[in-house]
C-alpha cells in the first residue's frame, strides 16, 4: 500500500485533535474529486513498519482522540490489506481511540453485501472501525454546512451498533 500523506494533527477530519492517513488509490474517480492525485495506487510513498511505529507515536498523547482514514480509498481490496497490520496495532495499543474511515463505497450494498462475504479482512477491519463515513461525494449535493462530510447524501455511520443490530445507524449529531 502506498500513502499520501499522515496528518500529525488533524481537525477537520472527525472529532477532535486526530491522526489522518490518506491511503493511495481510488476507482470511483468522482467528478471534482478534492484530491484527484490519490487515485493512482502508486502515488506517494511505501506504507512500511516505519510509518505504523510514526502513527503510533503520534497518537500517543491524550489529548489526541483517535486515528482518520481517507484518502484515496481506503476500502479498495488493496489497501483494506495494507490497513490491516496498522489497525490491528492501534487497537491493541490504544483501545480507547476512536477510528474513523471515510469511504466513497456504500455501508449497505458494498462493504456488508459484497466485501464482507467476499474478502477475509474485512470483517476484521469493520471489527476496528468505530465510524464509516460512507457515500460518493455527489457535487449537485453539496453543502458546506456538513459535519465531517462533502455532500448530503453521505451517512455518518456507528459501525458497531450497526453491525450488533443489523439495521444501518447513525451517529447522533452528524
Ligand atoms: S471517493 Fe474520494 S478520493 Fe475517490 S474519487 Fe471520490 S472524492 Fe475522490
């Protein structure tokens, strides 16, 4: 997996002071995308053991909430492989950050209908993520007065209580 960059911190991107990596690598090529250079899966640099140990110091003091994915797409098969180690340490590390993953796939058809069933880690990385801002970024459903989100049609998803009860829920308040 390559990235674009990490953000040491982060505001705009979830609540809170975050850490945020923009993966490399991106099929939905959306019409006026905000970050058009992240769709090639080579852009950037490596994803390595150097930049899991770099995220983990960062996320290190408590005043830092919690670790962003975007990118790019980080729900692209490739990069669902790359994320895994690095979750995997963060949640073992710090239990209590929150992550959040913004994703131009949809919650519903794609990650529980398709990738689930047909991919071995994403189960495991669902079982990491605490909230999935899922959805295309649709230009003609704009709005600047969105929490965390480019366009209305996009959900601000509570993964683990969806996945508990089966039924797609929200967050409250975004
Ligand atoms: S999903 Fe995000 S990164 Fe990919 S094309 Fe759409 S806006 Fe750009």
């Amino acid at each position: 997996m390559y990235y674009a960059d990490i953000k040491q911190y982060d505001v705009a991107n979830g609540p809170g002071v975050r850490v945020s990596l923009f993966v490399s690598g991106c099929t939905h090529h959306c019409k006026n995308c905000f970050n058009e250079v992240a769709w090639d899966f080579h852009y950037g640099n490596e994803f390595t053991e150097r930049e899991i140990e770099t995220i983990l110091h960062d996320l290190s003091p408590n005043y830092v909430k919690g670790l962003t994915l975007l990118g790019g797409e980080p729900l692209e098969h490739a990069n669902q492989q790359g994320l895994l180690p690095l979750l995997r340490r963060v949640h073992e590390t710090y239990p209590t950050k929150d992550i959040w993953c913004f994703t131009g796939y949809d919650f519903d058809r794609d990650v529980k209908g398709r990738m689930m069933k047909d991919w071995p880690e994403t189960k495991e990385l669902f079982s990491y993520i605490d909230v999935l801002v899922d959805g295309k970024f649709v230009e003609a459903l704009k709005s600047v007065a969105l929490r965390f989100k480019g366009s209305s049609n996009q959900r601000t998803i509570d993964v683990k209580r969806s996945l508990e009860c089966g039924e797609t829920v929200l967050m409250e308040g975004f």
